[in-house]
C-alpha cells in the first residue's frame, strides 16, 4: 500500500505531481475515521486562521466540469476525491490529534440541464477522518454555449455548508467564469473565479478558556482540467490554486 507522507518527502517532484500521485494514494489507502475535529478551541486566533483558510479552500464547491450547458434532457451524475495540500500542519495537529499535509474530500455529484443554458447541481461531501461533511449547489448559466468555432464560456455561483462539527459554523460561496472547447472526445477548460467564507468558532461548545473570532478568508481560483467521454460515461481530472492552496481533483461518472 502507498504511503503519502513517502510521496510528500520527494521534494524533486512539482506540487502538482505530488498532489496527483497522492489522490491516487489515498484512494487505495484505507482512511482513519475514527478520529474528529474536537479540540479546536485549543487553537490560537494565529493558528485558527490559516486553519479556516484550509477549510474554506477544501470545502469550497468544485464542479469539475466543462462550460458547456447539458441541454434540457442532460445530466452529470459522478463521484469523485479532491485531495488539498494545507497551508500549515500544526493547526491541524492541534484541533485534530493528527497532523494533516493534505485533506482527501470525496464526492457524489449531480448537475442537471435547464432551458436557455442554464444548468444546476448540487452535491455531498466528507473529510474522512475529521467528522466534517458538507452539502453545496451551484447554478451555471452559459454565456457562449459553444460550437465547432467557438468555446463555450459560463458563469457559476455556488454555495456550501459545514454539518457534523459541533464546534464550528462555515459556509463558502464561490462566482467562477470557466471556458472550455470539445476536441473529439476530449475537452480542456479553465477557469478563474473568487471564494468567500465564513468559519465561525462555536464557543459555547468548545474547551478553550480564550474565545475565538470568527475567520472570513477570501480567495481567488484559478483551475484547469480535462474531460474525457466515453459512450455515456465521463472521466475528468482538475488541478486548482484556491490562495495559496493546491490541490487536485478527480471524477469520474455518467454525462449525457
């Protein structure tokens, strides 16, 4: 079994090789689940903001998807592991018990086609071995729909929300522009947008005798992908800088 901390020693290697190699490993690496993310009021106002930059660039809304609208009769439906390297690992030692480099988020999504371009979709999501899951949705409304000439260009705003911590509060909300053009059977896109969020201490439940303050980190995106058809089915993988986090992302499901 691969072990990511080997991968992470091998500084030779870009960011985004290690960040590649390690969704791979720790997809096939079992996730510790019993831990949870209890002792955050044992975190500084220093420590506990590049905590809450952390957790708004892992739990902000990744579509990972092309520009182009679905259609009325369209669906995307998939599952998929986003792995986020961290800004800092002592803050996650310490409201953890475990240090973590990198945050592995797996998903199921669905996105549905709308008249007039416009498409909508939601999804659910989890930390394993934090107790963090969150939901999100997004709504994406095609400016350009895209031809054999031109690219498709769309717009998307989106939302997410913190469940299952007690001692905290977080939503994101996110705006995007990505433009993508289909090659065959392949397509790339890129996109830039903003992340905003909000992480809230719940003090009445946390153990620390030094009240935290709320973060609100704001962050720009910049992603880039590809998406692979294949019959109905569709495989993509996206690499993001969301402020000064990395991270990289796959799917894979059915997109018609």
């Amino acid at each position: 079994m691969v072990n990511p901390m080997i991968i992470r020693s091998n500084s030779r290697l870009p960011h985004y090789g290690l960040l590649a190699l390690a969704t791979f490993a720790l997809a096939l690496t079992p996730l510790d689940s019993r831990a949870d993310l209890d002792d955050v009021g044992a975190l500084t106002q220093a420590q506990f903001k590049p905590f809450a930059r952390d957790l708004v660039s892992a739990l902000s809304y990744k579509a990972i998807t092309p520009a182009e609208p679905l259609g009325i009769a369209g669906f995307d439906i998939g599952v998929g592991l986003s792995v986020i390297q961290t800004d800092t690992d002592l803050p996650w030692g310490i409201a953890l018990g475990s240090e973590k480099s990198y945050l592995a988020v797996p998903r199921i999504s669905l996105q549905k086609g709308l008249p007039f371009g416009v498409d909508v979709g939601g999804l659910y999501a989890t930390v394993p071995g934090t107790g963090i899951q969150f939901f999100g949705a997004e709504v994406k409304y095609a400016l350009v729909e895209g031809s054999v000439a031109l690219p498709a260009i769309a717009i998307r705003a989106a939302t997410t929300k913190l469940t299952g911590v007690d001692q905290l509060d977080l939503d994101t909300r996110s705006l995007e522009l990505t433009v993508s053009k289909g090659l065959l059977n392949v397509t790339p896109y890129a996109g830039v947008g903003k992340v905003w969020g909000d992480v809230t201490p719940q003090n009445s439940a946390l153990k620390g005798l030094v009240p935290l303050k709320r973060e609100s980190p704001d962050m720009a995106r910049v992603f880039a992908g590809l998406n692979f058809s294949i019959f109905l089915g569709s495989v993509a993988l996206e690499v993001e800088k969301t402020g000064d986090n990395l991270g990289v992302s796959t799917k894979i499901g059915l997109r018609f």
